[in-house]
C-alpha cells in the first residue's frame, strides 16, 4: 500500500509547581481498575509464550432501511500468540494473529441513496468479497528491540508493531491514569484493537526518555491490513490515487487524485484535584490541521474538553461522574478550495463511539457517564450521548480509517443540510473473573433524530449489542 505518515511526540509531566495538581490517588475514590494483569507467561528456554483468546457474539439492529438486512447477529474472534526473548542489549518480538469471523451477514446493504453499510457486519462481508465465515493467519508483531547508539535512554524499534497514541508515558496518579487511558489514547494513533483484526504498523518507532517525567517519541512507518501534559506534530501521507470522502460532488473528487497531505498539531493536559468532597478531574485536548487534502487546502480543527468528580461518599460503589464536549470542525463550502473536515486519521474510534456509527469528523458530542465500581473485580460504565453534525453541509461520516489499500477507510452519508445525529444512550459490564479471564457485555440504544431520518425514513432507532470473554494464557 503505497502510504507513510511520519509522528512526532513530544510529552513531559508538569513538576515543582505542579504536585499539587498531582496528589497521591485517594483512598475513598479511586480510579477504575486497569485490565487484570496477564497470569504468569510461559517459558520455553529464553523465548517467553504468551497469548489471548476472544470470542465474541455481536447483535446488530442498524437503522431501517429500505431494503436490506439490517437485524443479524454473528461471531467474531480472535487468537492471538505472542513470542519474545529480552537479551541483554537487544530483544525480539513476534505475534501471529488469527482472526476468525462466522456467520457475517449476507445482504446487509442499503438500497436507497446514503443509506450504505448497515452496520460492521456488512464491512467485514465486504472487505472479505462477500465470504460469510473468514479466517485468516497473519504476523500482527515482527521487529527487533536495542538501546539506540551513544545513548541508554533512547529505544529503537524497528520491523512491524503496535502503536497508541498518547501511551508514551503513564502518569503515576490513578485518576489521571485511568482518564488518559480511557479518554486520550488512540483518539489519532492506534491498533484498532476492538475490531477483530487490528492494526499494525511496519517501520521504525525512536523513544528517548530524558527522564521519568519527559519522553519523545518519533515514528516513520505504513499501517498494516487491518497534570500531564502532551504535545504532539503528526504528518500523514496518503499517496493512494482513490477515491475521496469529503462532500465535494463525485465528479470532482474523481478528477482529484493528488496526495493528502495532512499536518495535524496539538496537545492535551490533565487534572486532578483533591477536595473535602472527593476528587475532580479536568483534560483538556486538542489539535489543528494544516496541509492538502488532494486540490483542496486543509484547514481544520478539533478539542474536547472534560470534567469529571469522583465523591467520598457511597465507598461500596465508587462512583465517577464525567462530562464533556467534543467537537470536530465540518466543512462549510464543497466548491471552495479548502477542506474543513477534521481528519481523524488513523485512530481506534470505539473508546469514544462504543456504538460505532460516529467519530470526531464533522461532528458535535456532548456527554455525560456514569462509572459504579461496586467490586474490585466489576465495573459499569454507562453513557449518554447528545449528537449533531458540526456543519450542515458536511457528511455524517463514520470509520476509523485505511485497513485496505483499494478503500478509503471511512464513509459519508449525506444529511440534506440536516444536524441533529441521535441521542445514544449505552451500557457497559466488565467482570474480571480472575487473572486469565475477563467477561463484558455491552448494549446501546440510538434514538435518531433529523439527519438519520433523513436517510432512514422507515426507521431511525438503532441498537448494538455483544458478548465478549477475553481468555489470557
């Protein structure tokens, strides 16, 4: 695939004046536990064998369309072994992915104009011509590791890997830890890790760590099929000459075939706050775009802004209230020369879309959750979503970006000038049963409003729906 994007990270932890925006993580409210540790790895010699074992059953109901299978249900999992060996200057690391998807649905596109793909099934159907139960083998990892020359801070890491943007480094208070995990990673950069192939990349990945408080991080490298405070300089290339999403008429985007070009700048910051009531968390991201977009110039821009409280009280369910707005520019004007349609490049959208129909591209989201610990070993999170089209004469576009080299990596449906997306309202169940298993289920509920009645007149509510079990060995 004929495709480079090239990042730079530059992050660092506020210090000296800034402990007091970083207090220890609070005894009476803590952050929502990470993943469960992984069990002790296996040993066969030096090589260390490790790995995971998902399957998952999806429940699709997509919006109604004038024709086409909408309601279907199908399995979709992943076997994944890893093999790694750290020697004393260098090591390696190989992962073989196995994704197998059963029972994908047939016929799951829409007739009518815009209506497209009625949910993922209907994008796995066609990314695997047609083929309703897939499997392929494929190495989701493949490089080496050593300390770069003339220096022990710095890391090489060179051949195929994963990256997530904003992990560089973690901060040490549970609260902004669990935030940035939850609300600032992958939202650019990332393995598309729900889906059931992933993301990797092939090229090299430089870490310089000046200290425990500041890193950089430099990658040069081409996707695969398939307080703290951060600044980042991100240059995607896209030479591909295919067809664009953007909402210029289809005669004009067919007669653009020159590169994308896209310069994306930003940062983002995060608080925590200990009161007399319980603690307060604030971030704050954002990013602005330079470059070209084909013919077009590129000139747009995104941010999210957040708060959220955990109290004292009520310590048998740890609760964690959050709010926020997120916001991604739309373009006003098909006929000018300049593309205002923030780009989300190559992200993992579900973290922010759990019902994925939406991302960040033209696109307004104010939010409110709920996170109830009632367990160390249960989380519930549920959320609600107020949805609308930044501009009017913008798409409503959906995707998380290039997995194959003849698609463009997302989709938009014109709104006929209409706003208002839906209101999602969803729910989420983690049970960490024990160190080797995770069971999750999940459910949401979009009420459509005026731009999905639009383009689904015969029904505008939608539902999503799965049953996951993560195995580690």
């Amino acid at each position: 695939m004929r495709f480079v994007f090239v990042i730079l990270l530059l992050l660092s932890t506020i210090d000296a004046n800034g402990q007091a925006l970083v207090p220890a993580a609070s005894a009476t409210s803590p952050a929502p536990p990470a993943p469960a540790a992984a069990p002790a790895p296996l040993k066969v010699g030096d090589v260390t064998v490790t790995g995971t074992l998902r399957p998952r059953v999806y429940a699709w109901d997509w919006f109604q369309p004038a024709s086409g299978n909408n309601e279907y249900q199908y399995s979709g999992n992943l076997l994944r072994l890893n093999f790694s060996e750290n020697r004393r200057k260098w090591q390696w690391d190989a992962e073989l992915a196995v994704p197998f998807l059963l029972g994908l649905p047939a016929g799951s596109t829409g007739t009518a104009p815009q209506q497209g793909a009625l949910g993922l099934g209907s994008n796995y159907l066609s990314a695997n011509r047609g083929n309703q139960n897939a499997v392929m083998v494929f190495p989701r990892q493949l490089y080496i590791q050593f300390d770069a020359p003339g220096t022990e801070k710095g890391q090489l890491r060179i051949g195929r890997f994963t990256f997530l943007d904003g992990t560089e480094l973690a901060p040490k208070n549970a609260t902004l830890a669990a935030l940035k995990r939850d609300r600032v990673t992958q939202r650019l950069l990332g393995d598309f890790g729900f889906s059931d192939v992933g993301r990797s990349f092939d090229g090299a990945h430089y870490s310089y760590a000046a200290s425990a408080a500041t890193n950089v991080t430099v990658i040069a490298a081409v996707p695969t099929r398939c307080v703290y405070t951060r600044l980042f300089a991100i240059e995607y290339d896209d030479w591909r000459h295919i067809l664009k999403t953007d909402n210029r008429p289809v005669a004009a985007r067919r007669a653009d075939t020159d590169n994308i070009v896209v310069n994306t700048f930003g940062g983002h910051t995060l608080h925590a706050l200990e009161t007399k009531g319980g603690t307060v968390s604030l971030m704050f991201w954002g990013a602005v775009q330079t470059g070209r977009w084909g013919t077009e110039r590129q000139r747009a821009g995104a941010i999210d802004a957040e708060a959220g409280f955990q109290p004292n009280f009520l310590p048998h369910v740890k609760p964690w209230l959050r709010g926020g707005y997120t916001w991604g520019s739309g373009d006003d004007n098909p006929n000018d020369n300049t593309h205002r349609t923030f780009f989300q490049l190559l992200p993992t959208p579900r973290p922010y879309a759990r019902f994925p129909f939406f991302n960040m591209m033209n696109n307004e989201d104010a939010f409110g959750a709920l996170i109830l610990r009632p367990h160390a070993k249960i989380t519930v999170s549920s959320e609600f979503h107020s949805l609308r089209l930044s501009n009017a004469n913008d798409l409503w576009y959906s995707g998380g970006g290039v997995f194959q080299p003849w698609t463009f990596g997302y989709s938009g449906r014109a709104t006929s000038s209409r706003r208002s997306l839906g209101n999602l309202y969803d729910t989420n169940l983690e049970f960490r049963m024990n160190r080797k298993l995770t069971l999750t289920g999940y459910f949401g509920y979009t009420q459509g409003l005026a731009a999905v009645k639009q383009i689904y007149p015969q029904g505008k509510d939608a539902k999503f729906g799965y049953l996951e079990a993560l195995y580690r060995f």
